[in-house]
C-alpha cells in the first residue's frame, strides 16, 4: 500500500527555504537536495515504518528519516487508518530536536 504524504505548512516554509539556499550555495551539486527530498518522500511513501522512532511528549508516533547526502532530517507522523504521512519539519542533523 502506498501512503499519501500531507506536508504540514511549517515543513513546506522549510523545505522551500532550503532548497532556495541550496541552489544557491551548492554549485557544484544543485539538484542533490531536490532528488534526496524525492527519495525520502518515495521511501516514506512506500514503507512509511523506515525512519527512527523519535520520543516526543505528544507525538508519540514521531519518526524522522535521514537524508545523509544532504544531511537534514525529515520528521514526520504516519496514520495508518487514513494512509497518510504527515511530514512535520525539515531539520538539519547539526541543530537539535526541532520543537514541533
């Protein structure tokens, strides 16, 4: 079963921000955040169950999957009775948990 992914409008903000800054300071690769956010979408598309469960007080099924190329997390909740997939924040590895 493949899953629907809803973006949440904070995610969608940070997706957008990063990929205009990765244009415009990866030269010598700027399509890899592009293709890397494409993948992590297909595969938590397709096995929404892939990334690490992330302990949070209220979002008990927080998950977050690493886009190593690029090295940024994408956090995200999966609701298996509406075959949906909520991505929530765009993080990168180097900053802490974000506050969702």
């Amino acid at each position: 079963m493949s899953y629907r992914i809803r973006v949440a409008e904070r995610a969608s903000a940070q997706l957008r921000e990063v990929a205009d800054w990765w244009l415009e300071n990866r030269p010598k690769a700027p399509s890899a955040f592009a293709e890397e956010i494409e993948r992590g979408f297909e595969l938590i598309r397709e096995v929404p169950g892939i990334g690490e469960p992330v302990p949070h007080p209220t979002l008990p099924e927080l998950r977050r999957l690493l886009l190593g190329r690029v090295r940024y997390h994408l956090y995200y909740v999966v609701s298996p009775d509406e075959g949906l997939v909520e991505v929530l924040a765009l993080w990168h590895t180097s900053r802490r948990l974000p506050r969702l």
